[in-house]
C-alpha cells in the first residue's frame, strides 16, 4: 500500500495522474467514468398480455346419424400446400382400419384442423366434403382449406396517428394471398403499438373468395400522451455527488407517427454536478423502422478525497440510431439496431493546471430481442448482443502520455468491443420468481475509461460502490429470488435476496508498469420494495460484500446501502 501511495505521489508531481491514460492507478473519476450510458436491454415481455387478434368463432358442427359404422382404409387429404402429406397422414393414422362412427370421422379431420393450429396457421380448416362412404376398405376425402389474406385494412379510432404510416405497416406486413399464421396477423398489431400513444387489435372476417380471411386492424390513441417521473436516489459516485434527484419528461406522438420527445434533468448534492439529456425518436417507415437521436451534457466536480485536485470536467454525447423489427409476436421478438456515437471528454484539474481531452467515435451493431418459455416455470427473457468499433482520439500532451513506453497504456487510435446484456425472470408462482441477470464485455485492446465496463453500483456487485474495479473485459451476474407480500394499508410490498458476482481484467493488453492484472468481486444481500412499477415505487437494499477486497474507491460500508424513492406523474 506504500508503495502504491508513493506511485501516485510521484505521478501527480509530474503531472501526470491528471491524465485519463492513468485513472485505473488512482481510482479517480473522470468524465468516462462518471458518464452514463443508456443500458441497450429491451423491456422484457409483460406475462400473459392482452391478445392482438380477435379470431370469429366457428360455427357448430352439423348434426349427423350416430349409427352410421365404417372402416376406413385410407384417408386422403385435399388442398394441403402448407404442411407435408406424411405429417397429416401421421395424425390420421389412429382412424385408419379401425370401426368409426360419423363422430370418429370429424374427429380425423379435427385432427388435421388442430395440426395446423400447433403450427400457427390458427384459420385453417379441415371438413369432410361430400363423398360416397364405403362400408368397409373405402378411402375417406378430408378437405383443408388453408386460410390467406385476403384485404388488409386500418380504422383508426380518434385522432392524431397519421392514417398514411398506419396503413403503410398494415399493408406491408400483410400482404394479399399470404397464409394466415397467428404470427403474422400479431406482428401489425404490435407493429402498431410500438407507436408510443396507441393500442391496437386486429379483427378477423369473412373474405371474398373462399379460403380468404379480411383482416381489419383497429387503432385507437391510449389515455396518457404525457409522462413525468421524479425520483432520487444515492446511485452516484461519492466524490461527484451520490445522492442525486431527477425529472424525466416525456412527451408522446407529437407528429401522429408514434414519436417521443424525452429529456432528462439530474442534480447531484454537490452543485456542480449535472446531468442533461434530451432524445427523439419515431418511426419512419412501411417497415417500422425507427430513427432516433440524442444528445446529452454530464458535468462533474470532485470533492472529499480528490477536492485538493480541483478536479471538474464534462462530457457531451451525441448519438444517432436506427432500429428495425425483424420479428415481433407476443412469445418472441427480434431487432436490429446501428448506432453512431461520438463522445467528447474533458478533465481538467487546477493543481496542478492541466487539461486533457479525449474524443471517442465509434459505430455499433446490435442485435436485440426478448422472449416467452417454460423451462422452469414460466419465464420473460431478454437479451441484446453489441459489437462496437470506434477510434479513440486525445490532445497531443494526453497523446504522448499514453504512448509512453515507461507509464503508457497505449489506448490511442482503433478498438473494438463485444457487449452481451442478459436478463431471465422465472416465475415459480404469482408471487415469487427468479431473476437472473448476466452482462459482459470482451475488448480488443486497452480501453478509455468511457468504454470499460465497472463492477460496483447497485446494478453490479452491490457491495462496492459505483466506480469500483472498473477494466476493458469483464462480467457480471445478479442472482435473485423475489417475493411479493400481501399490500399492507394498500401499499403493495415486496422482499428479495441476491448474490452478485463480477469479474474484470483492467488491461486487456498489460500495462508496463507494476499492476493488478484482474480482479473478482462478491456480495450478497437483501431488498424491500414498496410500490408498484408505473405508480409510486421506494427500493431499499443492503449488501454485504463476499470477497476479501476492500474498495479501493470509496470507504468500506458494511452494509452497503442503496436506495430509490420514484413517483409517475
């Protein structure tokens, strides 16, 4: 520990622990560290939500003689394109050869009808059509009629949508002649309700032509086209302030295209500390495909250990993207996204006087979805899978600093990144579940402190503070079990308990200088909630690390306390 204190002495005097190239040997924030990026993660599917498609009801089956005997020899099946003669023959199979009434006749070709169910096409039929029925040793005709688009049509139920993009989607993703599969007639609807301010169901009729289902997708705007949240919390780094207060503003379908204007306000207990982000996003396209942009100021001044510094600095963030549904049903969803960032990051100190300015570029690539199962109970999972390649550019003094052979972490110039975000929530009754949750990182080479990934803060391991074991590759998993108690005087709560484990390596190429190569963390705890999400909603909860490391950035609390109060306006 001399030594190290010693280290960091020398390099101040020098000028040099200013630097964002040497943050990870003095643990001191920078605006790379201190700068928050918006988690990619979907929300994860709601369980059981409201059906997309109002399927008609078929009519009864037609009365027939009970008395009537036969022993098919063989069945033979018409107006299947769909699925194989071998599959439908397979379900046939338990009628053939057998003594069967007219009873056991409809039950084969509801057998033919309920395959084609189990493979989504949900208005397919399957009847007997008129035919001569041999005693014994006949083939008996079952028809299928596989069910098409026929017209694809929009009503829109009040203002504000723009009939043009609604209709564009519908016609797009339900093309003339197409078969009718649940999937396809649930992808509009949701197309449609991922326009923020708008619900959406389709409603299925009678076509023209036999075999032809008109699909009509209803669109009515949804009750709230405003949203506010406050809240508070003690989510921040405690030398640039720990308890924060914010206002999120949110503002819904302004131009009838599903649009939000967004922006956030955040203030730290200490003045100088500010957060200010504004986004829009809408959807431009047939294709709902959306567009977004955003900006964003994050600026900071230390105090308590580092206030002899005078340490303060920003950074800006400007950020454009583009997401395209690939797949959108109820039970699974996949996106595409691409995004082009660029950060602009200052650090500046008063003692000594120095500047350092770093420019970071950089595009990713994202796959992202969400999905519905039952492995071990019902389960809600998400996932987003990010490949990152930017460029990295500093001021000539930060520049030859890094390319120091003595002291240099050579982060300057190309690098690339591959991010995994995981979450599993398993519900073993109504009340109770297991959540799971997995992210980590992979780096090409030495990173900048904007691109490393930190184990500490309340969403790592959650007995260390924000800021700490912060590396280029690294992983993190939270383990937890919830349960949801009887409301108490109307207030819904809810108790949890957690294992959190991370691992980093803080430089992915070495340094060359005496250093820690990696680092593994651990913690276990519990949580109290009070609330419900979209209401009001308090989090309470205490981690008591597991692993022998004290934190290097902040004092040892033990236990380590979290907290949120948030309210929906």
């Amino acid at each position: 520990m001399q030594r190290r204190t010693t280290r960091v002495a020398a390099m101040a005097a020098m000028g040099l622990l200013v630097s964002p190239a040497f943050a990870q040997l003095s643990t001191r924030p920078d605006a790379g560290t201190i700068l928050e990026t918006p988690r990619q993660i979907p929300t994860l599917p709601e369980p059981g939500g409201p059906p997309a498609v109002v399927v008609p009801v078929p009519p009864p089956a037609a009365t027939f003689d009970r008395s009537v005997q036969l022993t098919p020899a063989a069945f033979r099946v018409q107006g299947n394109t769909l699925i194989a003669e071998a599959d439908i023959q397979g379900v046939l199979q338990p009628y053939v050869g057998k003594s069967i009434d007219m009873a056991g006749l409809l039950q084969a070709a509801a057998a033919v009808r309920q395959l084609y169910r189990e493979r989504g096409y949900i208005l397919t039929e399957a009847y007997l059509p008129q035919q001569q029925f041999s005693a014994t040793g006949g083939t008996v005709t079952i028809q299928v009629l596989e069910a098409r688009v026929g017209k694809a049509t929009v009503r829109l139920e009040g203002s504000g949508l723009s009939p043009t993009l609604a209709d564009s989607i519908v016609r797009q993703a339900l093309p003339a002649g197409t078969p009718i599969t649940e999937q396809l007639l649930e992808k509009p609807v949701l197309l449609l309700r991922d326009l923020a301010g708008y619900e959406a169901v389709a409603d299925v009729q009678p076509g023209a032509n036999a075999g032809e289902a008109d699909v009509v997708v209803v669109a009515k705007p949804s009750d709230k086209r405003f949203a506010a949240l406050l809240g508070a919390d003690n989510y921040g780094v405690r030398s640039a302030g720990e308890y924060r207060a914010y206002v999120d503003l949110e503002a819904q379908n302004l131009a009838g295209r599903g649009d939000v204007l967004s922006g956030r306000l955040q203030l730290a207990d200490r003045s100088d500390n500010n957060l200010y982000r504004l986004g829009y996003s809408s959807t431009l396209d047939r294709y709902a495909t959306r567009l977004g942009v955003l900006v964003a100021r994050t600026e900071y001044a230390l105090g308590k250990q580092f206030a002899a510094l005078g340490a303060f600095g920003q950074a800006e963030v400007f950020n454009l993207s583009a997401t395209q549904p690939f797949i959108r049903s109820r039970a699974y969803n996949l996106f595409g996204s691409v995004a082009l960032e660029r950060k602009d990051l200052t650090d500046r100190t008063t003692t000594p006087a120095s500047t350092a300015e770093r420019r970071v570029d950089s595009v990713r690539l994202s796959a992202l979805g969400n999905f519905v199962d039952g492995l071990g109970g019902s389960s809600f999972s998400s996932y987003a899978l990010s490949l990152t390649h930017g460029r990295l550019k500093l001021d000539p003094v930060s520049q030859a600093l890094d390319a120091s052979a003595a002291l240099g972490l050579n982060t300057a110039g190309s690098f690339s990144k591959l991010n995994l975000e995981f979450q599993r929530a398993t519900f073993l009754r109504a009340s109770d579940r297991v959540q799971v949750n997995l992210l980590a990182q992979l780096a090409s080479r030495n990173l900048t402190s904007a691109e490393q990934i930190g184990l500490g803060g309340p969403t790592g391991v959650r007995g260390y503070p924000v800021g700490e074991a912060v590396g280029d590759t690294g992983a993190v998993l939270n383990l937890e079990y919830r349960h949801q108690f009887a409301a108490v005087g109307g207030v819904p709560l809810g108790g949890s308990v957690f294992y959190d484990w991370g691992w980093v390596r803080f430089h992915q190429d070495g340094a060359p200088f005496p250093a820690p190569e990696s680092q593994a963390l651990g913690s276990a705890g519990f949580g109290l909630t009070a609330g419900t999400w979209g209401d009001y909603l308090a989090t309470l909860q205490l981690a008591w690390r597991t692993t022998s490391d004290r934190p290097a950035s902040d004092p040892d609390h033990k236990p380590r306390v979290w907290l949120t109060v948030q309210k929906w306006l």
